[in-house]
C-alpha cells in the first residue's frame, strides 16, 4: 500500500484535490484543521484506478464546551437567585438555542456547546 505524501493547498471551500494519481491504494490523514474543529486523524482507505474520479467526504465535529451561570442578588452575592429563566442565543446560528432555569442553589450548567 502507498502512501499518498503530496503538498497541498486547501481551498476555502474545503476541497482538496490530488491529480495525476496512478492506479493503487492511498492512505489520506488529515494533517490539519481550522481552529473551530476538532482535528479527524482516521486513515482514509482510498481505492484509486486508472481514468476515475474518486470523490470522498469527510466530516469535523465542531469543538465545544460548557457554561455554568450563577445568578446572584446585585447587593449580596451570597444570596442565589432559583427559578430564574434564561434563553441561550447563539450568534452563530443566529437563533434561540435553548431556554434554561436556575437551580434552587442558582445555577445553570449546560454542556456541549459548539464554540465561537
């Protein structure tokens, strides 16, 4: 099995392309992604022959995180504020993504954000 080892420029709208390939197996890593995602370090099993297009796609799984809010009196940040209602907007997708209440102990802990 070969390895493919060529260079190259990804374009902005996230095709590579390898040309002038010949027929054989080709192993493709990827190296590299953009900060917002989780890197995919699978080996691609790819089955090249002689005057084909192989068209593969891969997927990255956006890197998230989690949020805790306390809500607290404006005087006395000893005293936490329960039942309290929020609604979590993302900029990204330009929407409501979910509407939260606090804890008796005023908190809220949400997981698996996607980030930025």
């Amino acid at each position: 099995m070969e390895q493919l080892c060529k260079m190259l420029q990804q374009m902005t709208n996230g095709i590579a392309t390898f040309s002038n390939l010949k027929p054989n197996t080709y192993i493709l890593v990827e190296t590299s992604t953009n900060e917002d995602y989780i890197i995919d370090t699978t080996e691609h099993k790819i089955e090249v022959g002689y005057d084909v297009t192989i068209t593969k796609e891969l997927t990255n799984e956006h890197k998230k995180g989690n949020l805790k809010i306390v809500k607290v009196d404006k005087d006395n940040h000893e005293i936490r504020l329960g039942n309290v209602p929020f609604d979590l907007y993302s900029v990204e997708l330009d929407k409501i993504i979910g509407t939260y209440k606090t804890s008796v102990d005023g908190e809220i802990y949400i997981e698996n954000i996607r980030t930025r």
